[in-house]
C-alpha cells in the first residue's frame, strides 16, 4: 500500500478563520493518520511565473482513504468551509510512487 500526500497552496483573504482551522485541523489530521512534512510561508519559487501563494502545507497520509476520510469528516467540514471562504487555496492529492518508471 503506497503513502500519499497532501500539498496545499493557501493565500489567506482574511484572517478570520486561521485560528480555529489550525487548532481543528491539527488534532483532525492527527486523527486520520496524517503527518506534516511541511507548513510555511518560507519557501521559494524555482521555475515559472505564476504568482506563490502565501502558504505550503505538505502532509502525510498512511492511505489514499485516510486522506479522504479526513476531508470527509463531518467535524472537519466548518472548517475546511472557513478556509475556502477566507483564502484562495488548492489542495492535490499525490501517491507517493514514482509512476514514471
């Protein structure tokens, strides 16, 4: 069973939400089996133009279904509703597999 990965790129459009989205989130990806790898704002653009977003959150995950588990937890779900509506944010889902060869 291969790992996977959460990474996220969050802009805050206020500030409204963070406290209780970080506070929840932590206990809730902790619930779910996840693990940061990384959340910050120090990192840097190595190729392209498009505008960096303010954050990167990199996290864990023991299974593809803990990562969807943990979107799908109703006690999750205010507060992944604040964060949409307080930033601009993209979350993919990766197999930590190189699918390449």
């Amino acid at each position: 069973m291969s790992v996977y990965y959460s990474v996220l790129e969050v802009t805050p459009t206020n500030q409204d939400w963070i406290p209780t989205y970080v506070e929840n989130s932590n206990r809730l990806v902790e619930k779910h089996g996840g693990k940061y790898i990384a959340k910050t704002s120090v990192h840097e653009r190595l190729e392209g133009d498009r505008e960096s977003p303010a954050l990167r959150i990199i996290i864990q995950w023991p299974s593809r279904q803990a990562a969807l588990d943990f979107m799908q937890d109703p006690e999750y779900a205010p507060h992944l509703a604040g964060r949409t509506a307080g930033s601009v944010s993209h979350h993919a889902l990766l197999e930590g597999l190189d699918a390449q060869g």
